[in-house]
C-alpha cells in the first residue's frame, strides 16, 4: 500500500511582535496591541517560531515539509518577511554575503529589500555611501560621528521599493511602515547606533562592506496580472491589484510563494479546498504543491516567490 500524501494547503502564521528601542507605542490599525512593556519595532510575519494554525511552528512544519516549505540546500525556510515600525532611526548597518556566512558558519547572507507601505513627508533611508570610502575611512568617520554625513540618503514615499544587497552600509529613518524580504539570515554587523548603548561590530562589518553595491531604487515593471516590484537572486516581490468580481490567478503552481494582504477583504481560494481569508499584515504561505490559487476582493496583496 502507497503512503498517503498529506496536502498542506494555505498556512496562514500568526505574527509575532518584536520590541525595539527605536518603535512604536501604537501599532497600525491591522494588529491588536500585543501586552509589551516597551515600543514594538517589528512584526515578524515568517519566522520560525510564527504558529500554523495546527499549533505547530513553521520550523516544524518545514522539517515535515520539505519538498514544499523549505530551502534545498539546508531544509530550513528560505526568507524571513517583517513589518518595520521605525519611529526613531534603525542604526546603520550591514550584513555578509554568502560566501562570507559561510566562513562564519552560517546557511546563508542576508540581502534584502523594503517595500515602503506608508511615509511621512521627508522620509529617508540610507542606501551605501555618497562616494567609495576605504575601510579605513569608514572607521574614523565611525570614530568621529560623522558616519550619517556620508551616507547616500533617497527620500522615500508609499509604493516605493527599495533593494539592498550583502555589503551595502544602510539605514532605515523614521516616519514610514516598511515590508521587509530577507534572506533567513540573522547575520547583521551595527556600525554605528547614533550613541545608543548597544553593542557595535566594527571590525566585523567593515570586513564585508562593499564599495559600491546594486542598491538603491527600483522601477515597477508591469507583468501579465501583476506588477514586479523586485527581482533578485533570492527572491521575487509581486504587486496585485485585486477588482471586484475579478479573481487574480496566481500560477506558480510548483513553487513556494507567501502572500501578505495590506488591505482587508482578500480572500485565497483554490478548487479543491476552503476559502482562506487573508488578515492584512499577516504572511500566508502557498507550499509547493501544484495547487492552482486565485485572489478576490478589492486591494493589494503582495506576493514574494523565489526565482
């Protein structure tokens, strides 16, 4: 007798609330405030510890899983998604490549991007360096505070993307709601925290810090159904615009794509299987099964797949 196949179907994730020094006091209007006793900087929507609705983490179920849930090379979930809740500036940072985590152990490096949900008028970030500086350089500009004058600040609006690769020095402002795309990597070197009491890895981070990188802006472009937001090496962040009485049919049917809802009303519907509502700022998962997938309602829902 042949194993039964166990379909997993949708997995929506319970998020969890990160408190951070430089967040929020009030969460955005998706969420309930979590009992914390200070702000909330960031809102994990898949890491390893978010809950299935069976109870079970999504580490667990990528161990069970791992032909639909988990990353070849290490069967461990490839990308971490979050919303940043930034009311203070992020300390400015940067994070090995692959090659270099590798030397230190680690799956993989940590690229990324931010998808800017909402900005206050003059909201900036910081994408690498006005000019090369040596690494010398950077750490006297590290010793005498002058680090931020050197810095590539673009100002930011709703809708904006913007990409990060290993090695780019960056910082995030104030004033805006960000969904971040990372590799799963927790490899992340502070250079400098604006004289908060947190530790510094100077050394270590001018190691990987790149010169130049491939940083900074990206232009939209328009796919059949869609709209690409970024694509990278590691991951493909898609924009549908959903109309009423209208499904988006999300194909990919052999991969692993996470769905993230920014508006309320969305649901996800397959033939063979429940409806799923879609809770905004909340991260669904589509495991790789070659189930066919379409999206109603009215908004935008943000899916992120890997190339």
């Amino acid at each position: 007798m042949s194993a039964t196949v166990t379909t997993l179907g949708p997995v929506p994730l319970s998020p969890i609330f990160q408190e951070r020094i430089w967040g929020v006091d009030t969460l955005p209007s998706w969420y309930k405030q979590p009992a914390t006793t200070g702000p909330i900087g960031e809102v994990w929507l898949t890491a390893e510890t978010c809950l299935a609705p069976n109870g079970q983490t999504l580490a667990q179920l990528t161990r069970q899983h791992p032909a639909a849930l988990a990353a070849a090379a290490d069967l461990t979930f490839p990308l971490l998604m979050k919303i940043l809740l930034p009311r203070e500036k992020l300390s400015v940072q940067v994070h090995p490549n692959d090659a270099e985590a590798a030397l230190l152990g680690q799956p993989r490096g940590k690229t990324e991007c931010w998808y800017v949900l909402s900005a206050e008028p003059g909201a900036t970030v910081a994408v690498g360096l006005k000019s090369p500086l040596t690494a010398a350089q950077l750490r006297a500009a590290i010793e005498d505070k002058t680090l931020e004058d050197h810095l590539n600040y673009i100002p930011v609006h709703a809708g904006d993307m913007v990409f990060v690769d290993a090695g780019t020095i960056h910082a995030i402002g104030p004033g805006m709601v960000v969904l971040e795309t990372q590799q799963y990597s927790d490899v992340t070197y502070r250079l400098y925290d604006y004289g908060r009491p947190r530790e510094l890895h100077i050394d270590a981070g001018l190691a990987v810090a790149k010169p130049s990188t491939a940083a900074g802006l990206v232009a939209p472009t328009p796919m059949p159904g869609f709209t690409r937001l970024v694509a990278s090496d590691y991951f493909l962040v898609d924009r549908f615009t959903l109309k009423p009485d209208i499904p988006a049919v999300l194909g990919l049917v052999d991969d692993l794509q996470i769905l993230v809802a920014l508006t309320e009303g969305c649901t996800l519907t397959t033939p063979t299987l429940p409806p799923t509502p879609l809770p905004p700022g909340t991260a669904a998962l589509l495991p790789a099964e070659h189930l066919p997938y379409a999206l109603h309602g009215t908004g935008e829902v943000i899916r992120i797949s890997q190339p």
